[in-house]
C-alpha cells in the first residue's frame, strides 16, 4: 500500500509514543488488507480520550500517516497546537461557518490522496455500554464529496484503559486493543444526488450500524438499550467500567 512520507512532527511523535504503546497495549487487529489505496475517510467509533493515540498506533503500523479533524482548542495550545499543525491535523472549528472550512480542507486532503479520519460521532460515547451512539454527517459529507471510500473502523478496548469521561488510568494487567476494519460503506445509491439532510442522514446511520455490528461481534452480544441521539445527549455521562 503506497502512501505519501510522514511529515516531521509525526515522524517525531511516532518515535517517543509507539514504543510506549508497544508495551502498554496488546493488540487484536484485523482487516488491514481492507484498507484501500490512495485517500479515503476512515470513520471509527469513539470510545476514549486515548483513542487518538491508539489509532494512531494502528495506522502508523500500516503506513498511514494520521490525520484526525482535531478540535481548534488544541490547535490554540502553545506548543501542543504548533505540533499538531506541523503533523498536519485539521482543526475544527464550532461555528457554523468554521465548521464547513474543517470540511473544506478535508474534503482538499483526501482529494490530494491523504487519509484522514473523521469521528462520525463527534464526541466520545455517553452510552453506558460504550455502544456508539448516532452520528453527525461530517464523515458522509467528505467521502460523498470526494467520491472516495468511507471505511468504518471499529476499536473496543480503549475504555479499560481510560473508560469514557475518567481521569483514571488503568495500565496494568495490560490491555488487549482490538481494532477491526470493515468493507467500505456502500454509498453507490446516494452518489451524484444533492446532498440533502435526509441522504446524509441515511449514510450516516448506514455507518453508526455497520459499527454497531461489528462491535457486537468482537463484544459477542447485542445493545440492550435505544441509540443515543447524540444531537440531544438526552441520557447521563457514560458509566461503563470493565
């Protein structure tokens, strides 16, 4: 699989955390060879605030150089900000008009053949299970405007580490990481259509379910509860410990 060369600030970020994930993490990855060519949108559930490295991890060993749509709080750190910029991340920015300059030089990156990853959930689970919840349309957005593959990765696992909206880490015994990437969303029914809400909606829930699915396969079991709507956020912060 060709892909372009790391930019510095990665490569730099890649010596110092992988060898720590290395020790940290086992890993259960499966589905690589699912990967396509060139540049696509990678759309995972959202599970931790670890998930950025673990992926990272994941798609540093496939020689993909990560590239979330990070939020524009980080980008405004003073040190961490310049070397999210310098590793080419994408800031996102909460206004209606930031956030579809986000989408712009996303949709421009995966034209110009980059991977970048888009959380189609947009914020951490609140589910209590650590089931995805529904989605928001960015990630539909970008690969219905590229014309490029929406490839779904699920990952469980993260939350024993960090579980949802905790300080607590919980390195030791070490944690199994497991990632599996799915067949690319067919989306080949809604191509070349205007790109109203009620398609995106459709994509998008078409994505939130091919997750759910492969979730429940690695978890061996099924949600016990409703989706959350994550435009509403309705129930309590996630409690799910392991």
């Amino acid at each position: 699989m060709q892909r372009r060369e790391f930019p510095r600030a990665m490569r730099i970020i890649v010596l110092f955390v992988r060898p720590l994930l290395m020790v940290l993490t086992k890993r259960d990855w499966q589905g690589q060879e699912k990967l396509p060519s060139g540049g696509f949108v990678l759309a995972p559930n959202h599970l931790s605030h670890l998930d950025p490295f673990l992926i990272s991890h994941f798609m540093v060993d496939q020689g993909i150089s990560p590239r979330f749509l990070a939020k524009d709080t980080l980008m405004a750190l003073p040190v961490g900000g310049r070397i999210l910029r310098n590793a080419e991340q994408i800031p996102v920015y909460r206004s209606t008009r930031g956030a579809a300059e986000s989408l712009r030089a996303a949709i421009a990156a995966v034209e110009a053949g980059s991977v970048v990853t888009i959380y189609p959930e947009g914020t951490i689970t609140r589910d209590p299970a650590a089931w995805p919840m529904s989605g928001r349309t960015g990630a539909v957005r970008v690969a219905l405007a590229t014309g490029r593959p929406l490839v779904p990765l699920m990952q469980w696992g993260p939350q024993d580490v960090l579980w949802p909206y905790s300080k607590k880490l919980r390195l030791f015994p070490r944690k199994t990481i497991h990632v599996r990437v799915g067949d690319p969303v067919d989306l080949s029914d809604l191509e070349g259509r205007e790109l109203t809400e009620e398609l995106l909606d459709t994509a998008t829930n078409r994505l939130i379910d091919t997750l759910t699915a492969m979730m429940a396969e690695v978890r061996g079991e099924l949600p016990s509860s409703p989706r959350i709507d994550v435009h509403s956020l309705s129930r309590p912060k996630s409690t799910y410990k392991p």
